[in-house]
C-alpha cells in the first residue's frame, strides 16, 4: 500500500471510520515489528531532537518479538517504543479491534480540563467572559465537527472574537476550494469586522486540520504577499532533506483586517492551528497571548503495516522565516497567561481579559 501525507483531521477521520489496510500475504509478528521498525528508521524527522537512539531501541525491544506474541502485547511494546517521542503526529492505529495509540507528550491545558464536561465549562466561562466585555452571544457557524462548529463569532461596538475549533476545508486537486461553504462562511464573518478597531483570534484546543486552510485565513489579515514560513521533507532513507519550500501569506477575499489582532493559544493548539500562529506572528498588527502551542508542526506521513495496522509519524521540518524551527517546544507566545480550574469558579478568562487590554493599549497608541 502506497505511504501518504494525512493532515492532523483525516487522520482522526480514518480513525473514526475504522479504515484498514487490504492484507496480502501471511504475515507474522517479526515481518510487521521489522517494517514498522523501518519506517520510522527511514522517515522520522526528530530523533535528535527527541534524544530517542532508534537503533537501540530496537536492540531493546526485538528480541523480545516472536511468532507466538500476541497482537495486544504487539501493540503495547511497539506503543512503548514511539512513547519517549512524545510526539502527537506519531500514532499507532489498529482500526479492526478499535485500538490507538498516540505518542502525545502531556499537556498542560488537557491535564487541567481533562474531560469532556470540563472543557465544556472551559468555553461557557470564555463566552461569559465576552459577554461581561460587552459583547453579544457568542454563535456557531459552519459545519459541525464532533458536536462543534467550525467557527464561533461575536463582536461589541469596537471589537471581534472569532474562534474556529479545527482548521478544515474542502481540498480539490490539492487546492483549497475557495467556492467551498467554510470559505463562504469565512467571508460573511470577515465582512461582521468590518468597522472593528481589533479582533481576538482563538485557537486554543483547535485540532489542527490543513495548512492550506490556515493560510486562507492567514490571507485576510494582509494586503500584501508575506513570508509565512519554510518547510522540508526527509529524503526516505538518507538524514538529507528536500529543498526549503517557501509559503507565502497571500491577500484572500474582499474583507483585509489589518488593525490590531491578538492571537490565544495554548498548550493544545495542534499542527495546522500552530502553523496558522507561525504564519501571523509574521504580520505587524498581530501578538500572541496564552502558552506556546503544542510543538507538533509537520503532516503526518502514513503507511500500513503488513498486519494492517497504520502508522503516522513526523517526517518534515517547519521554519519560521528566520530559520527558527519550533517542533517540541511550539510557537511561543508574546505574552504568557495560563488557564487554571479555578478561572470555571470565577467564570472569568484571563486569556481574554488580558487579550482586550492589549487590543485597547494598541487602539489607544494608534490614536
């Protein structure tokens, strides 16, 4: 089966749907520990990065794979392998028996609000921060997505919220489809901030999705063509790279918000969501408050094991303009400010609160 590139959301749909790989020949436990042993041998971006000496780990852990393993103690020792990577693109999915693994190391922010019911309580506690602020409801536009809406938006007299929980679109031939109902929907609430003097831009917790998805909307904060960042893949089999691709932050649509924005993210704003960050810290009008972002920038290169398991993992390296590459440690912030449980006590966001002083600080020097 042919390897290939998945953005953060289809790996999460495959998943979801349970697909799996056709079986060809018998295979055996030492056939599928071997390939999945080279695929990360001949792809993985990080090991240095992660301190992780593959080789060794597989000295480790081979002899201890025989014929007679069974697939769950398969799946655990293989987990056990990838886990010091601590890496979130890097999972381990046996669709058929409903079983994953992610190599994720732990989040500050999925630690405090670790269910659903308090991640919930987490975005009612932002809504009623906004609402406190003089806005008006906060409501849902786009698709939905596990119960969520692809955006959220709200606005006062004097300034915007516009949150999106993924970074997800249609993608024709490799292309954004800017006809698609998302970038419609995109364009309607940029026409609602028209008359703004700033605007918050939320990305905590998104899940990521396309990097193409990103730069569209990264597009209507400019009116000029800007450096976002550079990216490369590991050439299979060698530790050379391919040559520096460069993106470009383009103009997009009517509406081009170039007042003071301020950017919230935290310690799970993911892959695209963190590239999105990446690409606006590199306009003028924008600063970025809450924690750095996760530090998982690269796609995820696919690939089934001859068992039919998936594996994906982080094959390419991001940079910023500057040539600064922010896999493990994430975009950093400009200004931190941490959640907490008790901020669901006072039903205030400090994020927030202190995103609309920066906003008015900035608003208040411009005039």
């Amino acid at each position: 089966m042919p390897s290939k590139f998945l953005s953060s959301t289809f790996a999460l749909l495959l998943w979801a749907t349970g697909a799996t790989a056709q079986q060809g020949a018998i295979t055996t436990p030492s056939k599928t520990f071997d390939k999945f042993y080279r695929m990360f041998n001949d792809n993985y971006a990080f090991f240095d990065l992660h301190h992780v000496d593959w080789k060794a780990s597989y000295a480790k852990y081979k002899p201890l794979v025989n014929d007679k393993i069974s697939e769950d103690s398969l799946f655990n020792l293989m987990s056990a392998m990838v886990k010091p990577l601590g890496d979130s693109h890097v999972n381990i999915i046996d669709a058929k028996h409903k079983k994953k693994f992610n190599a994720a190391r732990p989040s500050a922010f999925a630690t405090a609000f670790y269910n659903d019911s308090l991640k919930n309580a987490f975005w009612k506690m932002a809504d009623a921060t906004l609402l406190n602020n003089g806005f008006a409801d906060v409501k849902g536009y786009g698709s939905v997505f596990k119960g969520k809406h692809l955006f959220y938006f709200t606005r006062s007299n004097n300034y915007g919220y516009l949150r999106f929980s993924r970074c997800f679109a249609k993608i024709t031939n490799g292309e954004l489809d800017e006809k698609d109902f998302e970038m419609q929907v995109m364009e309607s609430l940029m026409a609602q901030c028209t008359g703004l003097k700033g605007l918050i831009i939320d990305v905590r917790a998104n899940i990521g999705g396309d990097d193409k998805f990103s730069y569209e909307v990264a597009g209507r904060f400019t009116n000029r063509s800007v450096t976002g960042h550079y990216k490369q893949e590991r050439i299979p089999g060698t530790n050379k790279y391919t040559k520096l691709q460069k993106w470009l932050i383009r103009p997009k649509g009517k509406y081009h918000f170039t007042k003071p924005v301020v950017i919230l993210t935290n310690s799970k704003t993911v892959s695209a969501a963190e590239i999105f960050t990446l690409a606006m810290k590199q306009l003028p009008q924008v600063k970025t408050i809450g924690e750095n972002t996760e530090g998982n920038l690269s796609d995820m290169f696919s690939e089934y094991l001859p068992n039919g398991w998936t594996i994906t993992l982080s094959n390419q390296r991001y940079y910023s303009p500057k040539m600064v590459c922010y896999e493990g440690v994430g975009v950093p912030v400009d200004v931190k400010v941490v959640n907490s449980l008790i901020d669901l006590k006072t039903m205030k966001d400090p994020v927030i609160q202190r995103a609309l002083g920066e906003l008015r600080s900035s608003v208040k020097s411009l005039n």
